[in-house]
C-alpha cells in the first residue's frame, strides 16, 4: 500500500467516524477492514476518544496542542451522557468531529502506515555466522555455525555434525594460489588460518587465503571489514593487501575496512605494531595502539586518533556508536540487516546519535532504538527502508 492509498483509508475511517461516508466509500472501507483481522482491530480502535487523547500526548508537538483536544472530547463526553442512547451515537460522532481538525486525520494515517509496514519490519533479522568458501581447484562449501571451517593439525578441514572431512593436505601446496571465504550481507565468520592468525570477517567482506604460507612472508588479500590477530613471528611477516593499500605487521590485533564502494582503507591498531603504505606513494606509516591510519583514494595516509570500542564493536556483537551520523549507522546495519536505505529527508543523513545494541537484535529493535530520538522516522516495505 503506497502514500496515496494509506492517505485514502485513514479519510476514509474520519468519514466512517463523522457518519458523512456515501455507500461506496462504506463498501470500500469495507474491504480493507475484512482484509485482516489486523485491519478491524486497527479500525476498532477509533471507537474509543480515550485512544485519540493517548495518541495525541505523545504527539503533541507535531500537532495542535492534545490539552486543548482534550477539552473538546471532555465536553463532547459530558454532553453525550445527558442524551438518549440514539443522541449518544450522534455525540460520540460528533466528538470524532472535533478531533478532525486537531489531527485524527495524522493520527489515523501514521497508524495504518504503520500496521501496514509492520510485518515486513519484522520479519527483517540479525545476521548470523555464515560464509561461503570456494577453494582453489574450483570446490564450494556453504558454512555457518553447525558447518565449520577448522585446523586439524596443518590441514584446512571442514567439521560438521557428521564429523571431520579433510579439504587439502598442506605438504606439497601452491602457496600462490588462494582460496576465498566470502561473507554475504546479513552474515558474520570467523577463521583460524594456517599459521595461527586469528581473523573475523564481518558482513560483505571477502578474504583470499593460501591453504599454505611461504617461508619468507605471508600474505592474504582482503575487502569489506576484518579483524586480524596475528600470530607472532618475527622474521615472518605478514601482510595484507587491499585495493587502496597495504598492511604488514609480526603480531598484533587490528581493524581493516576497505569496503570497494567507501574507496579507503582504515586500519586501526588495538595492540601491537602495524605499518601501513599506499600503492602509489612511498609514504609508510607505523601506527600505535589507538590510532588509525586512513588511505584515501588519492593515495594520501592520514592517522587520527580512533574510538576502539566503537571500531571493532562489530568483532564483539555489539552496535556501538558514539556521536555518529545516522548515514554512518545505517550503512552497518544494511549490510547486517541485508536491507536497502532510501533517504526521503536527505537532512537525516547528518544527523547524530549515540547508542549500543547487541547485533543479535533483530532489526525492530535496530528501529526503536534510533526512534526513541524523535529525530528520524521509519517506513519499510519488504526490504527497503524508507528514512524520514
């Protein structure tokens, strides 16, 4: 149901209210109230003068002010109880009258918009552990949590409930050739690699490994966003290349975003040491714990100082913001929600909020968290989210 269709059932319902309905608009109305069961209780609900003085408190800003509403029901109350039954129905109509021009029309609208998006709000969950693997000589396995990825001794294997499958034996391996593990939106993956290093991979991130490392170096590729503990070797380097840059460390834990649509790479260093250069200039830059480097398409580093909490909250299952805009917010939660964003107020964007939530909340939780700001409004219709 678009704008123009909720607009026509919420006057639609005023009408019904007032008596003023023709006999078609009573069939039309009709229609959509034995739609579903949710429909008519939506619709009983504005049998009761009670419901429209609650819904205009909480809204009182956005419309005429809900004491002076308020007043207008008491004295259409107090006139209908001095009344036959019959004048009773005509008072009771008469007392939605006046709540037509304080903001029933609002009220009624907002109301069936919301009904109407509601299960597609819910129906949007969290994103859980999964990932799809493709290996060199052209295998695929689709993992989550009961399907794992794991070491059994120095080969890559694959766990399941029906036990262990051995995916390549380390001795005699290409050590140029690498495997992928890709995590989809909606998705989250963790991985220990050949060598010991520890690596979460967060929501629409790929990481190209070797099913065996050179004796001189290590190197994976990586895009979207990762968490790296490295195990610690110190004429062993490891390195990870990015389309804007690289990052080469012994032993350390890190945050690596390069997400090919923000055409960066951010790392940011919680503990250890960490030297990150771009492709195209021979600036290298070592990092320190709490700082992070930005390599910006042009090729330039910057190093800022980095609220660690918030960059690898993500790693830990938590939404964690501080003084962050909503467009900043809301490109984490498409990638774990899996949803689109549409801007209907483009001033929402640069809006500011602080906040945390556990990412194992489904995206109804993601909602009221942001709306309890009263800065920013929520539409969904399947898996677009409309931001007002």
């Amino acid at each position: 149901m678009g704008y123009h269709d909720i607009y026509r059932i919420a006057a639609l319902i005023v009408k019904s209210i007032k008596g003023k309905e023709s006999e078609e608009e009573r069939n039309e109305l009709d229609v959509w109230r034995n739609a579903s069961d949710r429909n008519r209780r939506l619709y009983q609900k504005y049998q009761d003068a009670e419901y429209f003085r609650a819904r205009s408190i909480v809204k009182e800003k956005e419309y005429e002010s809900s004491e002076r509403i308020w007043k207008s029901i008491k004295t259409g109350i107090a006139k209908k109880k001095k009344r036959a039954l019959l004048v009773k129905v005509v008072s009771c109509a008469a007392v939605f009258a006046l709540l037509l021009s304080a903001g029933a029309l609002w009220i009624i609208q907002s109301d069936v918009h919301q009904f109407e998006y509601q299960d597609d709000l819910t129906a949007i969950r969290a994103g859980d552990s999964k990932a799809i693997l493709s290996l060199v000589d052209g295998s695929e396995y689709y993992l989550n949590s009961r399907i794992r990825l794991a070491l059994v001794g120095e080969n890559y294997a694959i766990r399941d409930e029906a036990g262990i499958h051995i995916l390549d034996n380390k001795k005699g391996t290409d050590t140029k050739r690498k495997n992928k593990l890709f995590v989809p939106r909606n998705g989250k993956y963790d991985i220990t690699l050949c060598d010991g290093t520890k690596v979460w991979v967060n929501s629409d991130s790929e990481l190209y490994y070797p099913s065996a490392f050179a004796s001189d170096q290590r190197i994976v590729k990586a895009s979207g966003e990762m968490y790296f503990e490295v195990s610690h070797h110190d004429s062993w380097p490891f390195i990870i290349e990015t389309d804007y840059g690289r990052v080469e460390v012994k032993g350390t834990s890190f945050n690596l975003r390069s997400y090919r649509e923000e055409k960066k790479l951010v790392t940011t260093l919680v503990q250890g040491k960490v030297l990150v250069s771009s492709h195209e200039t021979e600036d290298i830059i070592e990092l320190h714990p709490g700082e992070t480097a930005v390599v910006t398409d042009n090729q330039e580093i910057d190093v800022v100082t980095a609220n660690v909490q918030e960059v690898v909250s993500w790693k830990d299952d938590m939404f964690v913001f501080r003084s962050s805009t909503l467009e900043q917010i809301m490109e984490e939660a498409a990638r774990w929600y899996d949803i689109r964003i549409v801007w209907v107020s483009e001033e929402r964007r640069h809006t500011l909020f602080s906040g945390e939530l556990p990412r194992s909340k489904d995206f109804v939780d993601f909602v009221r968290m942001i709306e309890l700001t009263e800065k920013v409004s929520f539409s969904v219709k399947g898996r677009t989210v409309y931001i007002d």
